[in-house]
C-alpha cells in the first residue's frame, strides 16, 4: 500500500506495478474533490484504496467520511485523539460514523 508515496494525482500512475493499492487523506491530497479524483485515478489503474487520515478535527473526519463509500478500506479516527476538538456532532455508532443531518458536513463548532 503506497501511503506517504500519495499526495496528488499526479503521483498515482507512476506507482502502478509498485504497489497493490493506495492510502489517500484528505489532509494531504487537497480535500474532497482531491480525495474524489484520486479515487477514480487509482480504480482506473486498478488499485484497492484506502482512506486514511491524520490527527485532525472532526471536520476533517467528516468530510473523509462524505467521500468513504468511494474506498476499500477507511482508517478515519484521528479526531478521537484530539483533547479539544472544535467541532461537534459527528457520531461514532456501531464502529461507524453517522454524518450529521444539518447543511454541508453537518458538524458545528461547539
């Protein structure tokens, strides 16, 4: 699984026959849409994807989270680790997270 390999799109084709998948974050690779080209990217050239993430706020794990059902495999826990997160509303329930109902992400700042 190429991980640190992975920040753009553009780095994806010269892994193919490197490694079996890729580990994108959206931290790193520029967002969403990032996140979105990278996974269309990847399954075109036949890798397994992963989604992972850094130490980051839930608004960052939500917005992994909008983009998750693009990817194989999701490790997308790093706002558990955050003391203070500023944000509120996304739910851990039954080892999966539930988007909030509210406009954009649905997070809100506590």
């Amino acid at each position: 699984m190429a991980d640190e390999s992975v920040l753009h799109v553009k780095d994806v084709p010269a892994l193919v026959g490197l490694f079996d998948g890729v580990n994108a974050k959206l931290a790193k690779c520029g967002g969403i849409t990032r996140a979105y080209e990278l996974a269309a990217l990847g399954r075109a050239l036949g890798f397994k994807l992963m989604l992972g993430c850094m130490i980051e706020s839930s608004l960052g794990i939500a917005a992994a989270v909008a983009v998750a059902p693009l990817y194989d495999w999701l490790d997308l826990d790093g706002n558990l680790l955050v003391a203070n997160d500023p944000w509120k509303g996304l739910v851990l329930k039954d080892g999966r997270w539930d988007l909030p109902s509210g406009p954009g992400l649905g997070v809100v700042p506590v």
